[in-house]
C-alpha cells in the first residue's frame, strides 16, 4: 500500500495544529456546531487510536481504526460512516491531499429501516401529558414536519399568522422552505409569543438581548441582534456563553428539554414503541399519506432533495393497512366480496363457496359420497360425484 511520505511527522506536535487548521476549515465552510463538534471528536479519537501523523498512514490504518469502532466499541454503521467522513474531511480539506489508498477504504453498508409511526391515539395521549412550552414544541413537530432543530431555531419573522406559513431557513442542506402553521396552533402561539416578548424586553433592560446572528449579519447590521424579529421563538430559560465568541446571550432552547420531556410522557403513557422528537415528523408524513395526499406536496413539506426519500412512508403505509389489504387469514370463516361476485357470475361453484361458510354442509356431502361409493364398491369416482352434482372440478372459473 502506497504510503505518502511526510518529512517531520511527529504526531504528538502536528495534532493541535490540525485541530485548529480542520476547526478553520469547517467554519469556512460554515457548519454547524453540531457537525464541527462531532467531526473534532472523531478527529481526535482517531490521532489517539494510531499516533502518528497522518500523512504517514495508509487505508490499513483506516480501516483498522473503523474495524475497531465497529468491533470493540459496537458503534452503529451510520457512527461508523460519519467518522469515516470526519477522517476524509482532514485529508482532503486540511492536509489537501487526495490519496489514492482512499477507495481501498471499506464503507460500512447503511441498513434501510423503516421508520416508527405513531397513531393519533398514541399522539394525542402523548400531548395529554406534557404541558407549556413542550407541549407547543410537539404539536408543532407533528403539524409541521420539522425537525426538531428546525422548530427550536425559528426566529419572530419567520412565522406568519396571515398566511398561515412557518418559513424555514438555512434547514439541514443549508436549504430554505415553508411549511403550514397549524390552526390549533396558532392562538396559544400568539400567546407564547407574548411571553417571549415581555422576557425580551427585560433582557435588553437588563443590558443583554442580543442573539446570534447567521454569516455577518452582525457586522451588516449592528443593531439587528438585539430586534425583536430576529428574537428566537422558544428561547431557553437562562442566558449563556456563545461558544464561538465568547458573548453572553440567550440562546434557544436546548433539544434535550424536549427529549427528556417526551421520554418521559412515552413512559406515562405507556406507548410500547420507541418514541423520539423524529418520530413526530414521521407520523405527520405518514398521517397526510393516509389522508389522501399527494407525495409530492409532502415531499415539499419535508424538505427532502429526491422523492425517493419520501416514498419510505408508503413502506410504513402499506405495513398499516393503508391499501386496503386484508390477510387472508382474516377471511377463514368468511365469504370475501370477489369470492360473492365470482358466485353469481359461475353459480356452479356456489357448492364450494358453501362449503366454507358452512362446514356440516360439506360433511353432509361426503358423508353422501362415501356412502355412494360403498354401495359401488368404490366404483364412483369423484370427478362422476361432482358430474352428478353439476359441478366440474374445473369450472368454478378461477385459476390458483
């Protein structure tokens, strides 16, 4: 394996440097701080596991070091591929270099699962049991569709109670879209709102208020920070340290409010399914599936890039009954309405048909026939039983 050679590798020196250099490099490309998080996290993990600088590695070190991610710390094929991402990120937009050992690298292999749907009895047992701020956040993931940092990181502006319209910016892909703001939602928002206002209005009395805003806004507009339209709509309930500048703010409330809160209410409730703020996004699109609509303007709700993203709901549809399909178990006992129809139009089978729906009537007939064939010392086959009965073992006009 090709190894690309590295004068001064020392990898105990070169590491805080690339740290900051890939930190650099992320930011530049304006990630969120989630991503920069998770990516520094795995880079470190990754200089610790091989110690050495890693221009001097190979795709057998890589590899080893995915091996032992997915061996000995058990971590889920989609863990495994974000550091994968991470380490690739380094090399190709840190180091700038594009080794040809890369394709050599084995890539997990994502599983498709399809995806847990609640039931608006199981929803709406759910939203009994929270209250306040939580309970709006929820029914704003089931009535929107949004993710759940989607909801958290609304600003004033972007919730429109003429239009009925929750704009959605800078969303995952960095990309913008609208969504519907609900009807029930709208006078308790409002109310919210309010709230939100008279604790803003303390803060700038306080001489805070200010938020961050995206890119330069802040350098293109001063004062902006501190406007009321740029406020966020769930704010958290204490100020904090921005983790970029250092400024003292009141960010918005943290996912993991909302995360305790609904895992909370799952164990109230007693919903025997594994239930997260995600969830509610599914059971919103599945919802609207069975409603009649089309996968495209749910597509367009969602945000998702290829329809084919979409169309895992029809999978969950499908899995719910959603075609009408009943098992054919479920028929035993029972005439189904294509066996009716098939009756009427070969009246000749209705034997059979009758056969089914009532058992004795068939013992009564081969009671009949065992009878007749003794008298004949057998000689009366059935295929003559059936001539004799008018029914012809071919004639009921179905195929198997």
């Amino acid at each position: 394996m090709a190894i690309i050679p590295h004068p001064a590798a020392t990898g105990g020196a070169k590491a805080p440097k690339l740290i900051e250099r890939m930190r650099r490099a992320i930011r530049v490309r304006h990630y969120s701080i989630r991503t920069e998080e998770a990516y520094l996290g795995w880079v470190r993990r990754f200089f610790a596991f091989t110690r050495r600088h890693p221009q001097e590695l190979s795709s057998d070190e890589i590899n080893r070091f995915l091996t032992h991610l997915a061996v000995n710390d058990h971590v889920a094929a989609s863990t495994q591929r974000q550091a994968l991402s991470a380490i690739l990120f380094l090399y190709r937009n840190v180091l700038k270099v594009d080794p040809p050992w890369i394709e050599d690298i084995v890539r997990a292999r994502q599983p498709k699962k399809l995806p847990t749907v609640l039931s608006r009895e199981e929803i709406a047992a759910l939203l009994a049991r929270l209250e306040g701020t939580v309970q709006l956040v929820v029914m704003l993931l089931y009535g929107t569709g949004m993710r759940i940092l989607e909801c958290l990181r609304l600003r004033i502006q972007s919730v429109d109670f003429d239009l009925g319209v929750i704009t959605i910016r800078d969303g995952k892909g960095r990309k913008d879209r609208t969504t519907l703001l609900p009807s029930s939602c709208r006078d308790r928002l409002r109310r919210h709102l309010a709230r939100v206002k008279e604790l803003h209005e303390q803060d700038l009395e306080d001489g805070f208020g200010r938020v961050h805003l995206p890119n330069a806004l802040s350098r293109k507009f001063p004062t902006a920070a501190g406007d009321w339209p740029w406020q966020y709509v769930f704010p958290a309930g204490r100020r904090g340290t921005d983790p970029r500048t250092g400024e003292t703010r009141r960010h918005h409330l943290h996912h993991t409010v909302i995360h305790r809160a609904i895992k909370q209410a799952v164990r109230d409730a007693r919903v025997d399914k594994r239930v997260s703020c995600h969830t509610f996004r599914h059971s919103f699109a599945t919802h609207l599936l069975v409603a009649g609509y089309d996968i495209r303007t749910i597509q367009e709700l969602l945000g998702h890039k290829d329809v084919k993203t979409t169309m895992i709901y029809t999978h969950v549809l499908n899995m719910s009954g959603g075609k009408g399909v009943v098992s054919p178990v479920d028929t035993i006992g029972t005439t189904t309405q294509a066996e009716k129809a098939n009756a009427i139009e070969h009246p000749s089978c209705d034997i059979a048909y009758q056969a089914i729906e009532h058992p004795e009537t068939e013992a009564v007939q081969s009671s009949e026939e065992a009878t007749v064939q003794s008298r004949r010392g057998s000689s009366m086959t059935s295929n003559e039983l059936n001539k004799k009965r008018n029914v012809g073992p071919h004639n009921c006009g179905q195929s198997t």
